[in-house]
C-alpha cells in the first residue's frame, strides 16, 4: 500500500485526488491518499510521497506559515533532510520548492517568476513534451510561473523550448496544473518514485 499525502493548503485538491486514483489503476498500485493539514499529519504518518497542490503562493504561505499551521517549516526540513523523498509540486507548489523563504536554501535547484505567463484572463492550455518524447499532453496553464532558471539535465517537460516540469532525484516540480488534464503520465512518475523502495502492493 502506498500512503500518498496531499497537503490541505489551497488549490485543486479533489482534481490530485481523482488523478492518483486514475494512475493507481492504470499502474495495478493500491494506495492511500492523507490529507495533509499540520505539522501532526506529517509526523504521525509513513508517507512515501507528497503532493503539494497549486493555488496562490502568497496565500499558502500564510495558511502552512509561521503564523499559520507551520506545516510548510515541517515539509521543508523533511525534504531537505531527505532530499530524495518523492513530491509533486504544481504551480504555486513548484514556486514554494524554488523559493521556500525560511531562511533555508530552496528545495529545487531553479528559479521561478510568479505568474510570469501572466493574469488571469492569459491562463491557456498548452501542449506540453515530456522527457523530449514524441507525446505531447494538454495541461492547464493557470496564472502559471516561470523557470528563469532550469537545469537542462532535470528538465522533463517543455512548452516549445521553454522549460515547464523539472525532476531532481524524485522531487517533481511544474509551472502547470497536470491534474486537470486527461493524462496521469506526471502521477504515474510519482507513484513509480514512491514505489521504488518496495513498499507497494499490487491491486
């Protein structure tokens, strides 16, 4: 069984829900999805991975701030202690990542511009190449980041030329929301990090 926690911040929650359970499916893994509200939730869990949500990042650090639950402080020391634990972050999850704004350097190895592709009446949905592959998927840009800064080697997804998904080790960061696409690929990555250590049980 794989323990899949969703932190309870902000976003498209229920939309993250629904595309595990697809990929789950389509991968034959049974899992568990946790919500992810406080430091407790965390600790008091055996988590094999993390999904942190989209939505507005000014926002989520208030809520999973310092002078909120403190959640964040806590993700961001596990992810830093284990920089291989496996996580997707979507949008603002990917701008949190980059720059966490702790005190402490950022998770990922890129620099990210806020809402770079513009207002919200500029949100589009582009076509996105993974891992330079022929296959192409429609993914929802929605007042979506920037990578002003992106490591070629970690790049896995591309608008164009432009860097929009990187991978480093098994933390999954994108300027886009995948979970509102049709396709599972960028959760099925996921699940195989999380069930690369063994702790999997087919469906």
């Amino acid at each position: 069984m794989l323990e899949i926690g969703l932190v309870m911040l902000q976003g498209s929650r229920q939309a993250h829900v629904d595309a595990i359970r697809r990929a789950s499916e389509r991968m034959g893994f049974e899992v568990n999805i946790r919500e992810i509200r406080t430091p407790d939730d965390l600790l008091e869990s055996t988590l094999q991975a993390l999904i942190l949500p989209g939505g507005e990042s000014t926002t989520m650090r208030k809520v999973g701030g310092q002078g909120g639950t403190g959640v964040l402080e806590h993700i961001y020391r596990k992810l830093r202690e284990k920089p291989n634990f496996p996580v997707l972050a979507t949008c603002a999850g990917a701008i949190l990542l980059a720059d966490p704004q702790d005190g402490g350097p950022s998770i990922i190895k890129a620099t990210v511009d806020r809402n770079a592709w513009g207002r919200q009446i500029d949100s589009f949905l582009g076509s996105v190449s993974v891992n330079d592959q022929d296959e192409h998927v429609e993914c929802a840009f929605i007042r979506a980041p920037r990578f002003t800064s992106a490591r070629e080697e970690c790049t896995i997804a591309k608008v164009g030329d432009e860097p929009v998904g990187v991978r480093e080790n098994n933390l999954i960061a994108l300027t886009f929301h995948p979970e509102l696409s049709t396709s599972t690929i960028f959760h099925e990555m996921l699940l195989e990090a999380a069930a690369s250590n063994g702790n999997r049980v087919k469906a």
